[in-house]
C-alpha cells in the first residue's frame, strides 16, 4: 500500500480527485469537527487553522471539503478507537473486508 494525504490537492482539482480514484483505493478518513479540533489544537504549523476560532474554521473547512472527499472515496472510514493503534487494526480490518466484496 501507498498511504498519503491529499486533502489539499484533493480539494483544489476535481481531476486530480478522479485520477485518485481510477487508480487506486481511496479511503477517507473521516472525523467531526471536534475530533480534528481535539488533534490540531496545540498545532501552530497549520495556516489556515491560525484563527480567532479555530473549531469554527474546522467547522467551514470541513463542509466545504467533506462532499469531495467522499465522493472521491472508495471506502470511508470513522474511528470509533482512541489510540492511533487500535484505529490501524480496525481500517485494516475493514480494508481486508473491502477487498472480499465483489
């Protein structure tokens, strides 16, 4: 597998969306607004997150990107497990269940 994050080509080129998605198996990554709030909210290295409001901008950014990632995706995944371990074990599982299905 080649694992990578696209979200901000993916957002800036339809084309570069489809392309994704014809040559390979997307999978988004999906979380709410307060779970990536939770994750960025000692980060200082995010420019568009520098705001007075940053659950707020999550919020807008999240709605406007959200419609292309999951029509760019094959598979859409959301966590349910707090560690960064047990999440790898559940997309694993599902990614293998997603390989079974016709």
């Amino acid at each position: 597998y080649l694992i990578f994050s696209s979200h901000n080509f993916l957002c800036a080129n339809r084309a570069y969306a489809a392309l994704l998605r014809e040559r390979g198996l997307v999978v988004y990554l999906a979380a709410s607004p307060q779970q990536l709030y939770e994750r960025t909210r000692h980060d200082t290295h995010r420019p568009l997150l520098q705001t007075g409001d940053r659950k707020a901008t999550l919020a807008r950014i999240l709605s406007e990107r959200e419609p292309l990632y999951r029509e760019t995706a094959h598979l859409i995944f959301r966590s349910q497990q707090h560690s960064a371990q047990a999440a790898a074990e559940e997309l694993r599982e599902h990614l293998r269940l997603h390989q079974r299905a016709p």
